[in-house]
C-alpha cells in the first residue's frame, strides 16, 4: 500500500472536495463534501504507480459526481423507502434553475437560514445507525410522496428521512411572490412547524439514546436517572406532537384567510372550522381527503390519552415512576412508548405534507409559474 505520508509529499491532496448538486452554485445550494483519500485508496496499483511516475494525481469528474451521489443519498435524501432516490432527482432538477429571492422580507431571511441552522445540527445528530428513525413515508404513504414532484415549483421539499425538510427560502419567497393576503401569517406558522418537526425528530433521537443507555445501567440499579429523564422526554414529544397538528390546521385554514383556528379550545371545533371554510369543489382531490380523515380524533387517540393523563386525572402508568422501579429493562414501558411517538411523528409529517401541498395549489393560483407541466421533472 502506498503509504500516506508519501502521498502527501508528493501530491499535497485536498483532503476534501465539495460537490454540488445541479450545475448551478447559489445561496442555499446543496452540496456534500467528498473524501479525496478515500477516492486515492479506490485506486488500483497501475493508476497509483503511473501517478506517483508522474507526480500528479486528480480524480475524474465522474468518480466525484458518483461519491457525491452516494454522500447525497447517506446524508440528505435516504433510501427509497425515504423517498429518497426521488427527491435526488427532483433537487438535482431544483438546483439547476436560476433562483430569486427578491420577495423575501428581513425577517423571512433570518427564519430560513434559522432552520437551515437546525437542519445541520440535526444531520450531525443523526447517523447510519439511525436507521430505524427513519419515517419511511415511501412505505407508508406512497401516494403522499408523489405530491413532491409538483409541489417543487413553489415549495421544494429536500427530505422526508426524518422530518419534513423544505428549502426554506424558495418556499418563503414563493408565498411573498403570490401576494397572498395572509402571508405574514403562512410563514410564521410554516416556521414554527418546521421547528416543531426538527425538536421532534431530535428529541426522539435523544429518548432512543436514552433506551440504549440505560439497558446497561438497569442491570446495577432498582430505577435510573436515565429512565427519568426518557419519562421526561416523552412529555416533550407529546406537547411537540400535539403542538404540531394544532398548528398544521391552523396553516391550512390560513390557506383560506381563517384566522385563529389554533385559538380554539378544544380539537373537534378545530377541525369543524377548518372543515367549513376549505372550498366544496376541492374535497375529491385525495390529498385534501388525507388532510381532513388523519386530523379527525379517532386518529388521534393515542397521543391524546396520553396528553390528557400528563395533565389531567390520574395520569398514565407508562409514564410513572412506580411502572420502572426494580423492572428488568425489557419489561419496561419505553419501547411501546417510542413506537406511539414515532407512528405519530410520521403521519403528522404525511399530514404537513398534505397541507403544503393544498398551500401550493393556491400559490400556483395566486401565481402560475412559468414552467410547462411536461418539463416538471418526473
């Protein structure tokens, strides 16, 4: 094997390169960085000798664009049951059209490049070995993921791995651009969402982490403060979930200029308001069907039996400390608890997907793009 060091004499490599994705370099492009070194050890003996011969040594244009695919593919998009071979091409089809950002406000800047912020802390949370978080929408909703093709003109969605990611600043820049008369209002509660998806897909993170952990510590103890702290954490991820169906009907009333719908006490008023006011002619299109079924309460028992016993009556025994005390680790109540969580973390993201997909039919009203339908990529 050549060795490092003689490598680095006599070729100075970069230890990394960046790889865009599309033909274009802009504000909010995506792009992976590729490992040089591991491009070098791919090498076979002819091509190391030849270049060492002629003391240079580049990687060809197709070995970069192939690693950043795979990068692309491990770090942002997934795997088809993510959608994620789809929205490769999709994004690639994004990255490649001129953008324009003059629409957007002071403030709409500051809260995309919040998110973008988020989103990078949240994939360094994230690894391989967290593959079993992924929300595998693909599998579960198919027929919501195609509903990303068309909705990329004014609302481009990079992932759906973990959480609903959106390129932030198209997508504010697009609602600015229709003049909807309640865009402030759009932007705000689309950030907020946004948000409550990254909390939420890091909290889970965090109770996964937490599960593993004290699998060890359970051996040497009656109760753990591992077990207290998961306990704690599923109360977050309740008030998250929750927080963010209240919130979802509240953009998709907004849609249609009804204001305050999250201000309503209770969910079935909620979802009587946001019922009315959605135009009569649209209930047929599958998407609005899916928005309107999965909001109903029958969809929602779970998460509001246990909501309503965190803050109410005699609360939930999965959720106290007398159900883990001097337990064995696999008896515990925190696995049942992760797969309610993250059932309902992915049909709320299916349902915010509906929703922005009802959002961008109305843009697309208020503002046709001047793209032809046959040129959308497929």
């Amino acid at each position: 094997m050549i060795k490092e060091k003689l490598i680095r004499y006599f070729f100075r490599p970069e230890i990394e390169r960046l790889v865009f994705l599309g033909d274009k370099k802009q504000k909010g492009s995506l792009f992976v960085p590729v490992n040089i070194k591991k491009l070098w050890h791919k090498q076979s003996f002819r091509v190391k000798l030849m270049s060492i011969l002629k003391l240079g040594w580049e990687p060809t244009e197709l070995e970069l664009t192939n690693a950043g695919i795979q990068t692309f593919k491990w770090d942002i998009f997934g795997e088809e049951s993510d959608y994620g071979h789809k929205l490769l091409n999709i994004m690639a089809w994004h990255n490649c059209r001129e953008w324009n950002f003059d629409s957007l406000a002071e403030a709409d800047i500051k809260k995309a490049e919040a998110i973008d912020g988020m989103v990078l802390l949240t994939r360094i949370r994230y690894d391989h070995r967290s593959s079993f978080l992924n929300l595998n929408l693909a599998t579960h909703y198919p027929f919501m993921c195609l509903l990303v093709h068309p909705m990329v003109v004014k609302i481009p969605i990079l992932s759906l791995r973990y959480y609903l990611n959106v390129h932030c600043e198209f997508a504010f820049n697009s609602i600015r651009q229709s003049k909807h008369e309640k865009s402030d209002g759009l932007i705000s509660y689309l950030y907020e969402i946004l948000f409550l998806q990254q909390k939420t897909a890091a909290a889970l993170h965090e109770y996964i982490r937490l599960i593993v952990h004290l699998q060890d510590e359970k051996k040497r103890a009656l109760f753990t403060n591992a077990e207290i702290d998961a306990i704690m954490k599923a109360d977050l991820l309740f008030s998250y979930l929750k927080a963010t169906i209240e919130k979802t009907i509240a953009l998709t009333g907004l849609i249609y200029s009804v204001e305050n719908l999250d201000s309503k006490k209770n969910h079935a008023g909620k979802v009587k308001s946001l019922v009315e006011c959605i135009p009569k002619e649209l209930y047929s299109l599958p998407y609005y069907q899916f928005v309107l079924e999965y909001i109903k309460p029958e969809y929602l028992e779970k998460l509001n039996n246990y909501r309503t016993g965190l803050l109410h009556k005699k609360g939930i025994a999965d959720l106290q400390p007398h159900n883990y005390v001097g337990k064995k680790s696999e008896t515990l109540p925190l696995k049942k608890i992760f797969q309610v969580l993250h059932e309902q973390h992915t049909q709320n993201t299916a349902v915010l997907l509906g929703a922005l997909a009802i959002l961008t039919d109305e843009l697309v009203r208020l503002d046709p793009p001047n793209i032809k339908k046959e040129d959308l990529p497929r």
